[in-house]
C-alpha cells in the first residue's frame, strides 16, 4: 500500500504452467451449490486461443464460457 511517507515496490513474477495443466475457476471463487460460469481449459487450448484471437479485452475467455442456456 502506497501512502504519504512510504512508497509501494512492486516486483512482477512471470510464470507459466506446461501446456498439459488444466486452468478454470479458483474453487474459492465460485460460491457454494452454484456452477462456474467458465469450464476447465488446457493451458495450450487458451493461449492458441488468446494468441489466435483478435484481442478485444476479456473477450479472449468467450470460448470457456459456459452456456447454460442450451
């Protein structure tokens, strides 16, 4: 937290999964007895997808989205 006598470091990590790990919703952030509004990806489907894509802001996750309507 920055304030007026001290200053904020921030250090950026990078890292990345192998292309075989799943990624979806944080267990945590998806409220009990409710579904994710997203599935479960492979890391490597993602970025063909985020890098395939036009970038138009999160729209890069359209193609997990869940559609309960169907």
């Amino acid at each position: 937290m920055t304030t007026s006598t001290q200053s904020r470091v921030s250090i950026p990590l990078f890292t990345l999964p192998i292309v075989t790990e799943r990624i979806g919703p944080l267990p945590g952030l998806v409220k009990k007895d409710e579904l994710a509004d997203y599935r479960e990806v492979l890391w490597q489907d993602y970025m063909d997808n985020f890098y395939g894509t036009a970038h138009e802001g999160k729209k890069t996750l359209e193609f997990a989205k869940i559609n309960f309507a169907q």
